[in-house]
C-alpha cells in the first residue's frame, strides 16, 4: 500500500522503526512528491538522522530539498 492512500499520515520516531524492518527500503524524489500529497505529512530532522540508520535507505539531495518545503528542517 502507498503511503499517499493513508490518511492523516505522519511518520514519527515510531514509524521509522517500523520501516527498518522493511527490507530494501528506499525513499526517493517519487516517494517524496507523493508524500507532499499526504495530508498532515511531518518528518522531522530528528527522523532524518534515524533514516540514515537503515541499510541501503537511499535519501538523496533533491528528497532533502523537498522535505526542506513539507516542514522546517532544524
């Protein structure tokens, strides 16, 4: 299932736990877009760091930039 058909979806710490159980797991620049169209969408710096935790998760400098445009990045 997308992420885009949940509604309200807001990924927290919890969340980014559950997703490095997901194996390959990779967010990119399609994922982010659709994202955007998710309401209420939040993901902070502090998810940031613990996406980086997870193997072969893939966050490039164009996702950065658009998440820099979802919420304030500190």
């Amino acid at each position: 299932m997308r992420l885009e058909k949940v509604p309200d979806f807001n990924p927290t710490a919890i969340d980014i736990m559950r997703l490095e159980k997901v194996p390959h797991f990779n967010l990119n620049a399609i994922d982010i877009m659709r994202l955007k169209k998710v309401p209420h969408f939040n993901l902070t710096a502090i998810d940031i760091m613990r996406l980086e935790k997870i193997p072969r998760f893939n966050l490039i400098a164009i996702d950065i930039m658009r998440l820099e445009k979802i919420t304030i990045l500190t």
